[in-house]
C-alpha cells in the first residue's frame, strides 16, 4: 500500500501492452485478485480510496487481454497477533482454482494430455520391443485405454475390429493411425469409433508405386503435348521469321521516303536582315524556326522569303516586291536558289 504512488495509471497502461503480447489459454477465463498487502502502514480512513485506486489500475492493466477483476482483498501485520486478511486470501484462490479444475475445459486438457502421453510411450515401446503384430495389439490397447479415459465406449466392437483388422500387415509402428487417438479427446459424443477418413489400410506401403504410376501417366501425357506443342511452335516461329521480315521492308520503305520527304523540304537560306516589301504577315507563328518552316513547306513558288519581327512575335513570308540592302534587324532569309 505504501508504493502506491510510485504506480501511476501510465505504468498501468504499459503493463497492459506487454500483458497483450502474451499467449494466453482462452479456454480457461482469466481471473485477477487484486491483494492490497501491509494495509496497515496507511491511515484506516483512506483504506477505501487505496482499494479503489488499485482496482482501477488493475483494470487498466488486465482489460486489454479480457480479464475479470475480482474484489480486492487487503492484509494487515499488527505488532502483535496474527496477520489478517490472508486466510481470505487463501480462501479466494482455492475457490478460484477449484472451479477451473472442476470446469470441461480443464477435463478436456487432461484427456488430451492424456491421449498424448499414453500415444509418445506405447509407440516408443512398441519400437524398443518389437514383436510379431505387437504394434497392432498396442495401438488397440492405446485406443481403448484412452476412450476408457474420456468415459466413452466402443459403439461397435464388430466394426471396430473390422476397421482395425487391416492394420494387422502394417511391418512399421509409424505405419499405424495413431492420430485417431487423440481425436478421442475432442469428440462430443460417448460412443466412438474411428472415423471412416482415418481408416488406416497401410496406404504407404502402397503409396511409392501409385506415385510412380501417376507420374508415368502425368510423363506420357507430357511428351504427346509437347509433340504437338513442338509442331506449333515451328508454325509460330515461321509466322514470326514473316512478320519480321516484312516488319523490316515496311521500316526501309519508311526510311525511304523520310529521305525523299526531307528533300522535298528542305531549303538552303541566305540571311536577309534588311526589310522587304510585299509579303503577307502570318498569324499563330510565334518563332523564327517555326517562320522558316513554314515558308519551306509552302514551296519556292508561293515562298521565297521568310522575315520575323523578334520584338512583335509577327512572321512575314511570301515572295517579296522589294528588299533593302541595309541591316533592319530582321531575322529572316532567301532561298539561295531565288
């Protein structure tokens, strides 16, 4: 009770994430018991407040992983007498445990305990002692022993031995279900056999040829896909020798007549700075290059001359009527053949 306050509500919190992080069993509810110990170091008038501070830091603690917080319990150590509040807690804690041990979920983990236990020792003395059909006549033992155990009963012993009677030829303990065992825990029901899935009828004794089987087939299937696969891949690979070809003529076609198309268009200039008369202004053309272009593309007789006013943004072009000889600071040019 005197740390009290070295334990704040942070601390509370912190512990509850590292509480989070734990596995818990859920088959069982967790149930805390808060115990306020020398309860008597602090003044008998703030016992209660002290008592409610530590259950709400309890709660903080324990909510995350769904626990139940039980009333807390406060022991004293007088000078003299016999400490008190601890047969109270004693009392609280056997009754608690009491009720999990008395609860299906706990007779559930013996019994599965058990059908483990009766399961790693059988197998392991049926391997140091192995006699003709011991293995069998143990397994059989296991499985009554544990269904003996768990308070169920065979519901056909004509059955039972039917189904268990092919395990007589199994040569290796591994051979046997043990498995079916400890499905007995689990069942819901009081009359038992082994369940038709787990029937065990030595199947590994037969499992490497019907492997070996399969994979024949699966072999033979293969190669008469891949024969046809092959023929159609040399059609696909001829279709693609084609293509490519054809993809190559239509690219030297192109690079042809790229040729030609760049001849067609293409001027040769000689700068005229000075200002002519006579050609017709351009709209949209906001550059010299693109001015140039232009006149180019429209062919010597329509434009011979291309001038472009940097200060204005206005291309002019045309065949002129006039041309000063003196430098106006025009950008512009001839076509050198006019």
């Amino acid at each position: 009770a005197s740390n009290i306050r070295q334990f704040q509500h942070d601390d509370a919190k912190k512990m509850g994430d590292e509480l989070q992080n734990l596995k818990f069993d859920k088959s069982f509810p967790i149930k805390v018991l808060p115990v306020v110990t020398h309860a008597d170091v602090q003044a008998e008038s703030q016992l209660d407040t002290i008592m409610d501070v530590i259950t709400k830091h309890v709660e903080t603690a324990f909510k995350k992983i769904g626990a139940t917080v039980e009333k807390p319990v406060a022991t004293r150590v007088p000078p003299a007498g016999e400490a008190q509040g601890v047969e109270e807690v004693k009392g609280r804690l056997r009754k608690m445990l009491l009720e999990q041990v008395q609860s299906d979920n706990f007779s559930r983990l013996w019994r599965l305990a058990l059908a483990k236990s009766i399961v790693s020792e059988t197998k392991e003395h049926a391997k140091k002692f192995p006699e003709n059909e011991s293995s069998f006549r143990l397994w059989k033992r296991a499985f009554c022993t544990v269904a003996a155990g768990c308070g169920k009963e065979i519901s056909d012993l004509e059955e039972f031995e039917e189904i268990t009677a092919a395990l007589v030829k199994c040569d290796q303990v591994e051979e046997f279900p043990w498995w079916t065992i400890s499905l007995i825990p689990r069942s819901q029901t009081e009359n038992w056999l082994p369940p038709f899935s787990y029937q065990a009828s030595c199947f590994r004794k037969w499992l490497a040829p019907l492997l070996l089987i399969v994979m024949v087939i699966v072999l033979l299937f293969s190669t008469l896909h891949t024969w046809d696969m092959e023929a159609r891949f040399d059609q696909m690979s001829h279709g693609l020798e084609e293509a490519k070809a054809n993809e190559t003529k239509v690219k030297n076609e192109n690079k042809a007549l790229r040729g030609e198309y760049g001849k067609m268009y293409s001027c040769s200039w000689t700068p005229q700075p000075g200002q002519c008369m006579g050609l017709s202004q351009l709209d949209r053309v906001w550059t010299a290059k693109d001015c140039r272009e232009v006149c180019c593309r429209m062919g010597p007789e329509i434009c011979s001359t291309w001038q472009f006013d940097g200060k204005s943004s206005e291309c002019w072009l045309g065949t002129p009527t006039d041309c000063s000889d003196d430098d106006d600071g025009w950008a512009g040019g001839r076509l050198s053949s006019a």
